[in-house]
C-alpha cells in the first residue's frame, strides 16, 4: 500500500498552538481539522501508510487500532471528496 499525502499546491496550513488552521486554496473554504486529524495531519504533508496513520492515532489517543483505522478512513475519504490528497 502506497503513502498518502497532501496534494501540493491544494492546501496551505499551519500548526498554531497544537490546532491546525488550513485553507482549501481550490475553494478559498478554511477547513475544521479536529483533534485526531491535527494528529496526522503533519504524517499527511509528509506521506505515510494508513497504516502509519492509524498507528501514529491509536498511540497518541490509546484507542483500539480499529478504531483508529475507521477514524483515519473517514478523514481520508473527506479529504479525498475534497481534492486535497494526491
């Protein structure tokens, strides 16, 4: 399974005192990045497995691993919807 990451050029974002404040730069839309996903986020400009990604979020949260994958998923897909991932 290939790594995932950010499409270059789709978004620009910051991390400002342990949140992430992004903007869609197709849409001119600001994103509400939730706590789980601030986790990632990082591993997600970089490009990581959703394996990493899941691993990376039921370590930082102490959750159930499966419960990390459904949560990375779901992220995913909504960035995916959005055009922001390669």
């Amino acid at each position: 399974m290939g790594d995932v990451r950010l499409r270059a050029g789709a978004v620009e974002w910051r991390q400002v005192e342990g949140e992430i404040v992004a903007l869609d730069l197709d849409s001119s839309e600001y994103l509400a990045i939730n706590r789980s996903g601030t986790a990632i986020w990082p591993l997600l400009a970089d490009g990581a497995t959703r394996e990493d990604l899941a691993i990376h979020l039921a370590q930082e949260y102490g959750i159930e691993r499966s419960a990390a994958e459904h949560d990375v998923g779901a992220f995913l897909d909504v960035l995916s919807e959005r055009g922001l991932l390669e």
